[in-house]
C-alpha cells in the first residue's frame, strides 16, 4: 500500500508568516502615525512663521502711520525695543515689548503686534490707558521682537543718526513634548 503523503503548511510556516505579516502591520501603522504627527507639526510652523510675518508688517506699519500723523507713534524712533530710541531729552521712544511675549488674538488698540496693549502676560487683560484688551491668548505660541541699531560705514553713529535696523522676530510654539522655533529676520531703513 502507497501512503499519501500531508499537504498544506505546517504549524511553523503559519507563524512565521503572521511574524512577517505583523512586522508590516507594525510598519505601517508607526509610518501613519509618524505622517500625523508631521502634518501636524507643520500646521503649527505655519502659523508660527505667520505671526512672525504679521509682527514684522506692524514694525513696518509703526514706522509708517508716525509718518502720515503727528498724533501717536512717532515714526523711526518708535521701531525699537522699550527702553531704546532715546528723544532729544533722553526719553525712551521704542515701543516693542522686550523678552518672549504671549500671542494675543486681538493686536490692541494701536493694531500693532508687540506692543504692550497685546503683549501683556497672562492670565489677566492687557490694560493700557483707556483700552482693555481681553481677547484670548494663543496656546503653546510665545513671541519676542529683537531690534537691532545697525551702522552705515558712510555714516557712523554719532554723529549721524541710525538709519538702518535689523528686526529679527522668534515664535516659540510647542508639538506635543518638543518646543521649535520660527525667526523671520529683516532690515528696516529710515527714508526721507
């Protein structure tokens, strides 16, 4: 008599085949949550890097609306940090508050990023004169403003006066346990 011999897989194969096929399940599922967190962290560094723009666009506009008006902000020596920019009687004129600031929604009354009527720190409203700002702040975004004075070789300060800063603007925001950073660095001039 002719015995027949067993068909199919053994008990052996069938493991190693669900090791192997756990192992690109595994694969697969580290690599989805990988591209999540990624997508996600790029939505924040976006918006990080926005808030950076929109800080540099109010420099620019603190430095223009003191051109087009007397009343407020008076133009160039306003672009600085506070406690810079002294007037003729030594009298601090920069207006950008200095340090890592938190994010309001709102600007404040003066529509200017950095200011003290929206950089105030939390939890409490930002009280400047009149105007109360009590919009919310932005979670895990932190923003500071650093102006530099810097020198024309064909005119050195003094006795002429700056005519060139850099303003260089750091949002801080956090992904999950990790803390990044955004700067957007530019120069400013002063034109007559």
């Amino acid at each position: 008599m002719r015995i027949k011999s067993e068909n199919g897989f053994s008990y052996l194969d069938v493991m190693i085949a669900l090791i192997i096929l756990m192992v690109g399940v595994m694969a697969a599922a580290g690599a989805l949550t990988a591209n999540l967190v990624r997508a996600y962290e790029t939505e924040k560094q976006a918006l990080a890097k926005q808030l950076a723009l929109s800080a540099i666009e109010s420099i620019f506009a603190a430095r223009d609306l003191g051109r087009r008006s007397n009343a407020g902000l008076s133009n160039w020596r306003a672009v600085g940090n506070v406690g810079n920019n002294p007037d003729e009687n030594g009298t601090p004129q920069g207006i950008f508050l200095n340090g890592w600031t938190p994010i309001r929604q709102d600007l404040g009354a003066d529509g200017i990023a950095g200011t003290a009527d929206d950089a105030c720190p939390a939890p409490g409203p930002c009280i400047v004169g009149s105007y109360t700002n009590n919009s919310p702040i932005l979670q895990d975004y932190e923003r500071k403003i650093v102006i530099t004075d810097l020198q024309d070789p064909e005119r050195p300060s003094p006795p002429y006066e700056i005519r060139m800063r850099r303003i260089d603007v750091t949002v801080r925001y956090r992904v999950n346990q990790l803390q990044r950073e955004q700067t957007v660095s530019t120069i400013i001039t002063r034109y007559d």
